[in-house]
C-alpha cells in the first residue's frame, strides 16, 4: 500500500518559478542558503611551521636554547639564532639594577669605585629631614626605575665625606670607570624646588650618556638618551594638561 505522506523534495536550494514570483510578491520569506560546509583546514603544528626571522624574534630565551638542533639545516636561522640569544642574555645582564641601593661609608669603594667600567653610577649625598633630600629622591627613584641600566646608590652624605656641610645636601656625584664625571650640588642645575625627573635627567645626560635603560644596545649615545628623556617629559606634560582639562569640565 502506498505511503501518502510521503513529501517530495527537490534538490536543495533548487526552486520554482511560481515560488519565486510569490517571493518577490512577498507571500513567502526569503529562500534559505543552501548549506555550504567550511573549507576544510588541516590544524597546523607550531613545531612543523617554516621558522623564520619574525618567528625567532618571537621566541623566549629557554626556547631559542631548545631550537639549536632544529636549525642546524639552516645556516642563516642558526646563526641568527645565536645572535638574538646573545643579545637578549645581553639585555638581561645590563638591566640588573632597577632601584636606589642604600649604602654606607664601608661599602662605598666596592659598589661605586669598582663598579665594571661600562657601568656609570649615581651617587645620591642626602640627610633625613631635609625636604630637598626627599624631593630629589622621589626624582631618582622614578629614573632608576626607568634606566635600570645604570646604577642608582644613596648614602648619608657625613658617611661618604666627613663634615660634609649640610648646606650642600642634596649631592649627586656621577662615576665611571673609577672616575668622578660630574658633580651636583643642590637642586639648582635641576630647576630648583619644581625639579622633575625629567629635569634631572636632562642635567645628567648633558655632557654623557650617563643613563641606561639597557635596551638601547650599541645605539645608546648622549643624543638619544637625551631625546628619549625630551619625549618622557612632553608625554608628561601632555598627559597633565589633559587631566586638568577632565577636572575642569567636571
């Protein structure tokens, strides 16, 4: 016995010209996409992709160290290998520093006289109770923080010169190389009571580089130092100007 239920369908997606007609009359609804599959991509192995220069850059330290028998078909990519190690353990050595390190009298010759001759060091005279002492201190925090290439110490000032005259508070003695490259008396070189770090790291940079974030490699010299430091300060400035704006339209 036939089945009278049965439904005819015709290909998917094929339709007639009555239903198209009764379509644009608008007597039915929009004829559904036929269903199409997505395109099929095979998942991809990170350990099997082309490595490439772009790709190595990408890469962490612990990685590059693993890739060396990987790329030993490959001259270039070895050799470009060994270069971004180096240079990365490089920037991992240089930026060790990061902070004012407190110091005394007894550890003055090792920590600044027999600092590494590629090291230029602050030295930061002050004494407790002093407000210029902390303003100026504030400044070299935000600096060591920001250069951790170059070594920030601080010492009571009677501790590293005897009877040094309070007066003369803060100082700031620049070394290198066992040397004295610069000596700072005072907040007036800084621009007096409003010094910034901005401003301090200008007058410290204004004869060499003495600042270092540790990323600058061989292209780290007086100019762009200096110009680095111009741009921090202009973003600065920019940044307050904004926010008294905000605080005005509020």
């Amino acid at each position: 016995m036939a089945d009278y239920h049965f439904v005819y369908k015709d290909v998917e997606g094929a339709t007639t010209q009555w239903d198209d007609i009764q379509r644009r009359l608008g007597n039915l609804p929009p004829k559904p996409e036929p269903f199409k599959p997505p395109p099929f991509a095979p998942k991809v192995d990170a350990d099997e992709q082309p490595k490439s220069k772009e790709w190595l850059d990408a890469r962490e330290p612990e990685e590059l160290e693993e890739l060396e028998d990987d790329l030993d078909d490959d001259r270039f990519l070895e050799q470009y290998r060994k270069m971004r190690l180096a240079e990365l353990r490089e920037a991992a050595k240089s930026a060790r520093f990061g902070s004012i390190l407190p110091i005394t009298g007894s550890d003055f010759v090792r920590e600044v006289s027999q600092a590494p001759s590629d090291i230029w060091v602050v030295v930061f005279l002050f004494k407790d109770g002093i407000p210029e002492c902390g303003l100026l201190q504030n400044c070299l925090e935000e600096l060591a923080t920001r250069y951790p290439a170059t070594k920030f110490v601080k010492i009571i000032s009677t501790d590293c010169i005897p009877n040094y005259p309070d007066r003369n508070v803060p100082t700031i003695l620049v070394y290198n190389n066992s040397a004295v490259k610069g000596t700072y008396v005072g907040l007036q070189k800084f621009g007096g009571k409003r010094c910034t770090p901005e401003s301090v790291a200008l007058a410290l940079c204004q004869s060499d580089p003495v600042l270092n974030d540790g990323h600058g490699g061989s292209d780290s010299s007086r100019d762009n130092v200096i110009e680095g430091v111009r741009r921090k300060f202009i973003e600065k400035v920019v940044a307050q100007h904004e926010e008294r704006e905000e605080e005005d339209s509020d």
